[in-house]
C-alpha cells in the first residue's frame, strides 16, 4: 500500500474531533485527502489495525518513526522491542513531548491512550508489562508510523 509522506510546511486550519487542541489541525475532508483510508480509520477516528497485519511490526530497519499524520518525531527503532503482541512496540517515546496520554474508556475498558501532540493522531497505547525499568510497552499502530531509515 502506498503510504502517506506529509508535507514540511503544513497550515492549521478547523479543529479536528478529538477534543484536543493540537498545533496542527485540518479539516475532517483534509485529513480524508491527506490520509490513506487505514490511516485515516487509525489516526483521525481512532481504529486499531489487526494484529500481526502492520507494515512495522516486524521491522528492525534503524531509524526514526513519525507521525503519519504530520511526520512529527516520536519514537526512536532502537526502543522498539518484540513484544508479541502484534503491534510495533516501544519502551518509550524519543520525545516525551511528542506524545499526549489520556485515559480511554472505549470498549468497557481503562486504558491510557497514545495521541501525536502536534496533530491530535490516535497512535495506540500504552501499557505497564513492558521490559526494563520503566515498565512501558507503548503499543502503537503501524498505519500512524512512518519510518525515516537512518
């Protein structure tokens, strides 16, 4: 599937539908243009892509992955680890302020949910069974991703 490359100088525009006030924002028809219609499901309404179908869950390419939506740094390949579960997973975020976490209650679950602060983009969640000290496994869909190989 060809996959969405966003543009370096991006406008804001109307706010989008998550509630959030991120710094960039377009129209819903904008994200539709802009977006392939997975990453349109995944980031704009907050889809989840099946286990094990993701284009990066199986990757080990170096590098630097991206909002999908905006191309904003988020998490770096040498935290990503195999978590088993079907989607990329990384310890933490390359930035911490790349990312907001919210509480999810969707599906009759508590759960902490993974955005892009800049344009507001449903990445995934995050849970606390991960390796390490910290615990994290920032379980995130393939289809908010892109990977800047190094």
């Amino acid at each position: 599937m060809a996959r969405h490359k966003p543009a370096g100088a991006l406008s804001a525009r109307a706010c989008d539908h998550t509630g959030m006030a991120p710094e960039l924002r377009y129209t819903d028809a904008e994200w539709r243009a802009r977006l392939t219609p997975e990453q349109y499901e995944v980031l704009r309404r907050h889809g989840t892509e099946r286990a094990f179908t993701g284009e990066y869950v199986d990757t080990k390419t170096d590098g630097t992955y991206r909002c999908a939506g905006c191309a904003a740094e988020l998490f770096a390949a040498d935290t990503k680890f195999e978590s088993g579960t079907g989607w990329p997973s990384f310890t933490e975020p390359a930035v911490a302020e790349a990312v907001e976490l919210r509480t999810d209650e969707s599906y009759g679950m508590i759960r902490t949910e993974v955005l892009c602060r800049r344009c507001g983009g449903h990445l995934g969640h995050v849970f606390d069974d991960g390796p390490g000290p910290s615990r994290q496994r920032y379980c995130i869909n393939s289809a908010a991703l892109q990977l800047d190989p190094k």
